[in-house]
C-alpha cells in the first residue's frame, strides 16, 4: 500500500470460538492474560469476551460453542483483526488492487469502525 493509501500500524485480536469459556479463562489466567471485558447477547448471556495481551491487543473468544451436530470443528481460529490509519484509504487502495471488500466499511456492534476482507 502506498504511504497516501493509509498503512497497518498494529495487530488488535486475533478471534477464536471458544468451547469451554469458564475453562479457557482458567488457561489463560495461568499466563497472566485475563478478561479485559465482553459484549452480552440480548439475553444477556456472553457473546464475545475479550482477555487483554499487552497495549492494545487482545484475544477475542466467540462464546457459540460446538457446531449444532455436536462436532467441534477442527480448528476454533476465525479471524484477525489487523489496526489501520485510515480505514477508508485502506478499502479503497485495496480495491484498487482488485480485493473483493466483503464487508463495506461501517461501525461494528463494539462501535469499532471496521471492514472485511477474506
């Protein structure tokens, strides 16, 4: 990307499904990483909570649990979040490029400005 494009400056969480929450906290307590904070469904059960890393990055963990036939997938990776200077010029530079912009830009359910790209 070019400089006027706008850059990646930081990597914000990487995203994982989690299983077993109460467990996965527990793990990664013995690291040192502990709950930061987390976004409730409507019903207030927990939808995403987030366990702080260092500054401003985070491990996110989707509370959706096994697949509905009781398989677990075999990997809970989802996603990573990459920090930008510039959302817009970023979209646009990479469009420019011919990436396929998944999600347009827009403010996400944590009030992040955010996009998607696969």
């Amino acid at each position: 990307m070019s400089s006027s494009a706008g850059r990646i400056t930081d990597i914000g969480h990487a995203a994982y499904a989690c299983f077993d929450l109460d467990a996965s906290l527990r793990f990664y307590a013995l690291l040192g990483l502990h709950e930061a904070f987390r976004l409730n469904r409507d019903d207030g059960s927990p939808w995403l909570v987030y366990v702080h890393v260092a500054g401003d990055r985070f491990l996110e963990f989707f509370t959706d649990g096994p697949a509905p036939d009781g398989e677990r997938p075999r990997t809970s990776y989802m996603h990573l979040c990459l920090v930008v200077d510039d959302l817009v010029a970023v979209v646009e530079d990479l469009r420019g490029k011919g990436v396929t912009i998944d999600v347009e830009p827009k403010r996400g359910v944590d009030t992040n400005l955010q996009a998607w790209i696969t």
